[in-house]
C-alpha cells in the first residue's frame, strides 16, 4: 500500500497536491467510516432477513393441532322403541388431513343399540361417510356399547373443510339418560385422532346427550 502511495505521489501532481491538503486525513477517514458504515447496514439486513426465514420455518413446523370431532344432534330426547341418527362431523379448520381413527365412541347399550347401517357385510356397523375414500375398521361391539370407525385416503390424497365421517343409527331400547363419548387424550395415537402425514391433528373432541323417556 505504501508503494502505491508512493508512485500515486511521483507521477501524479494532483495527488500530491490533495495529499498535502490540510483535510485530507478528514476526507481519508471520513471514506473509511463511510466504508464501514455500509458494510454495517449490510450485516444487519443480512441477519434480519435470516431470523426472519427462521421465524418462518418456526411457524410452520410448529403450528397446533386444530381439527374437532363432533356429534350431531349433541342432545336429544326420545321415547322407547324410537329411531334417529346421528353424524360425526369433521371439521379440519381448512388443513389437509388424510386419516381418522375413531377409537372409541361409547355408549349405554341398556338404552340404546345400534342398527347395522351395512347389511351387506356381517355384523354391526356404522354408515361411513365419504369423505374419504378407504374403511380401514367400521365395527360395533353391543354388548359393550362400543364402536370403532376408521377412515383414511389414499393415492395421495386428503381431506380438507368439514364433513360426515361416519352416521349411526341408534334404537331406542330403554329408559334412562346416555353420553356418547369419544375416547380421546391431546396428543396421543392410541386413541380417536386426525392425522396428516402421521402427525395427529385433533385438537379437541364435543361428546353428547341422550335421554330416553
């Protein structure tokens, strides 16, 4: 660097002469600071725009679980040796979902028994909705007043929005009030879930209410 100043000082008059300006070492370090003051803003643009995509990335893979399961009617009122159905309604909060595992719903068999909805195949069965497209299990258990229902997509599919998974029609066949209820813990697989790419998506389950008169 020195050489160069050196030469720049011999061969060039004018350098010479703004060298020996009185403010030229303001001039010298007021580039200097410039430089450094750009290199700065540079940095930190750099590191923001990098939290920002971390930010992003965080967001993403780290979103709750936010599909529901519900029963519809929640609550009705019927006589001995009546009928009606019931819905199991999905509700996705607009994200892909491509599996259901509804294990178990429960109920009182004393008060109410369900009426096979496929008489096609043996035993006691649920109506499936179709939502989508594979009934992995559909199977009821009267004497205990337990039903399995299993759903899922295939080639790559899935499901999104609200819908019918599954209908059940019920019996009235004795007085006395029963909840149908999911079995259902935050977190777990073992149990009634909503699942995307092998992540459960259920945030929460409503059961409901029925009472023979």
């Amino acid at each position: 660097m020195e050489q160069i100043h050196n030469k720049l000082m011999e061969s060039s008059k004018g350098y010479a002469s703004w060298h020996e300006h009185p403010h030229h070492k303001k001039v010298h370090w007021g580039v200097i600071i410039l430089i450094l003051a750009i290199f700065v803003l540079i940095f930190f643009k750099g590191v923001a725009n990098w939290r920002n995509a971390v930010t992003n990335l965080v967001v993403i893979e780290i979103a709750p679980p936010s599909a529901i399961l519900t029963l519809d009617p929640k609550e009705k009122a019927v006589g001995v040796g009546d009928s009606f159905t019931v819905d199991v309604i999905l509700d996705t909060d607009g994200k892909q979902v491509d599996g259901v595992d509804l294990y178990s719903l429960h109920y009182d068999p004393t008060i109410l028994n369900v009426v096979d909805g496929v008489s096609a195949k043996p035993g006691i069965q649920v109506i499936p909705g179709t939502i989508m497209d594979f009934n992995a299990v559909n199977s009821v258990d009267q004497a205990t007043g337990t039903i399995k229902f299993s759903q899922a997509a295939t080639g790559g599919t899935s499901f999104s929005g609200k819908g019918v998974l599954a209908s059940i029609h019920f019996k009235a066949v004795g007085k006395g009030s029963t909840y149908l209820k999911f079995d259902f813990s935050f977190g777990s697989t073992k149990d009634t879930n909503v699942a995307h790419a092998g992540k459960d998506q259920l945030a929460r389950v409503v059961d409901a209410l029925y009472t023979v008169k």
